[in-house]
C-alpha cells in the first residue's frame, strides 16, 4: 500500500512539474521537521492561482513500523497576508484523508477530516523556499491529526 501510494504521489507531481506552462507559479516542497523527527516524510506539491492564493497537496507515509499514523493525503486551499511578496503570513483550510492503526479495533483504519493552519512562508530572490506552520483539524471518528511543518523547497 505505502509502496503504490507513493508512486501515485511521485507521478503527480512529475505530470505537474512537465506539463507546467507557467514559470515561477509552482513549488515542491520537503517538511524537514515531520521527516527528521518522526520518520514521517511529508512532501507538497503547490500551485499559486495569484499574489495571495495558492492550491496545494501534501503527503507523508510512515518510514517506521510502529507509527500511529500510516500516511496523510492532504489538499489545501491558502490566503497569503502582506504586502511584501517575498514574506508571507498564511492562513490556510485543508482536508485530509489519514490512514492510522488503530488499537482499539487492532486494524488499519482510513478516515477523512478537515482543519487549518497558519504559518509564514519566505520565498528568496534564487526561487528557494521556506516555511513554518501548525494546525490540525479534525476527522469523522472524532480523531485529531497533526498539520505542523519546517518545510524547505523550490519555486519554478
């Protein structure tokens, strides 16, 4: 499963990356937070539609056996705040569809929430990237999932 998922996410963001007409409208991004700390890698794919709003979709998958959480598949919308286009407050609105082992019922479960976030984003003059945000939200069995992040990554 982890093994198709992440194919599925990998040709994704290689259809998008060719097929993009657009430069300087797209960025792919690596969560060096979730990855370093959790095992958990979690990469996002985002589309800016304008100068103060943008589509994106992360995923992470589980590197260790033991985890919670197994994958989360996460679209979000996102509202960029200032005036300064380099430097940005964000708030943003998500859903996501989680895949966790739960004890209780001693099986894999898929669930499906929505939440928000907000952080700052830095964008450099080369096209490198860096974000900070946290949030979370909330699935249909009442569980909560985690939406947090050091992210670092590449407009083209």
């Amino acid at each position: 499963m982890k093994k198709v998922l992440l194919v599925v996410v990998v040709v994704f963001c290689t259809c998008h990356v060719v097929f993009a007409q657009e430069t300087g409208k797209n960025e792919v991004k690596l969560n060096l937070l979730s990855t370093a700390a959790f095992l958990y890698p979690e990469v996002t794919y985002e589309r800016l539609l304008a100068r103060d709003m943008g589509l994106g979709v992360s995923t992470a998958i589980s590197l260790k056996g033991s985890s919670y959480y197994i994958f989360q598949l996460t679209p979000y919308f996102r509202g960029y705040f200032g005036k300064n286009p380099h430097a940005n407050f964000f708030i943003e609105a998500n859903m996501a569809l989680t895949g966790i082992r739960s004890a209780k019922q001693q099986r894999h479960v898929a669930d499906f929430g929505v939440g928000v976030a907000a952080g700052w984003r830095y964008l450099s003059s080369s096209g490198l990237v860096g974000e900070v945000y946290m949030g979370g939200g909330r699935t249909i069995d009442d569980r909560f999932y985690p939406r947090f992040g050091v992210s670092i990554g590449k407009r083209f």
